[in-house]
C-alpha cells in the first residue's frame, strides 16, 4: 500500500494530463464549490427575498421537508435533515408559534406526535418554490436541457456509488 505522501504524486499532471486521481479531486473541488452556490442561489436567496419573512433558510428547510413529508414524526424530520431531535423540536416550536406548522397527536399512540403544514406553511413553500423554478428554468435555459438530463444522471450515478461505498 502507497504511503499517504506517494499518493499526492498521483494527482500531478503527467506529460499534460490529469491522473485520475487528480480528476477525482477537481471533481471533489468543484462538488465542494457546486454545493455552496446551490446553498446560496436556491435556498438563501429565494428565503431571504420573501418580504417581511422572519423564517430562517433552516426553518423554510425544515418546513419544505414537512410539506413534502405530512404527517412526519420528529424523528423523521431529525434523520431526514441530519439534525438532533432537540435541533429539530426547537425549530418546530419556532414554526408552530409563526403558524407554518402544526403537530398532530396518534389517535392510536398518545406519545406519537406528527407533524404537518398549516395553510400558511404550504403558501410560504409554494413562493418559494416558484422563485427556485424561476432561478432553475433559467439554468436550464442557459445550459441547455441535454446537458442538464446529463449532469443528472451522473450526479445521481455518483450520489449512489459513493453511498454504496460508505
């Protein structure tokens, strides 16, 4: 097995190429830089452009999962988002007292809590939603819709290669 110092030889360019190890880390880079303008373009900014929004980009995320995920329990919503179930409740409790959500006892299962959008909370998706269509339709305009279907599927491709890896 190469020691960690051989290895970094291998992401050099060699007679003017990239290794595939240097392609993989180009990848990793770019992947990096993708997510962040993602985060910015497609939940920032749509998020913060509401008028007299007091939600938060993690609130209106954690109100998009509910919405898409009625009747949840908070362990879903914690494990859906990759946060704490205190994180979880809290930001709840946040959007419970601004009316996007409400939380249903199990008629069967007193303990049981699930939670779904109010009225509100659908509207406030639903904007932002069209303002994150609007930004992608203009994407796919400008890249073009073959290129989008492409970088799709190997997205998908990698999303699952590397999940298996793990």
């Amino acid at each position: 097995m190469p020691k960690q110092s051989e290895a970094v030889v291998d992401t050099r360019e060699i007679g003017g190429e990239i290794t595939p190890l240097g392609r993989l880390r180009e990848l990793h880079r770019n992947l990096h830089i993708l997510a962040a303008v993602v985060h910015r373009v497609l939940e920032e900014d749509p998020v913060e452009s509401l008028p007299d929004s007091q939600i938060s980009v993690d609130q209106m995320r954690l109100l998009h999962f509910v919405a898409l995920n009625q009747g949840a329990r908070m362990r879903d919503v914690a494990r859906g988002l990759g946060i704490k179930p205190a994180s979880a409740s809290l930001a709840v409790d946040r959007l419970q007292r601004k009316g996007f959500v409400r939380r249903r006892t199990n008629t069967e299962d007193r303990r049981g809590v699930h939670l779904e959008t109010t009225r509100e909370g659908r509207a406030l998706v639903s904007r932002v939603a069209h303002a994150i269509d609007a930004k992608l339709s203009e994407a796919i305009r400008q890249i073009g819709a073959e290129d989008v279907d492409r970088f799709t599927e190997l997205s998908a491709q990698l999303v699952r290669t590397l999940d298996q890896a793990h």
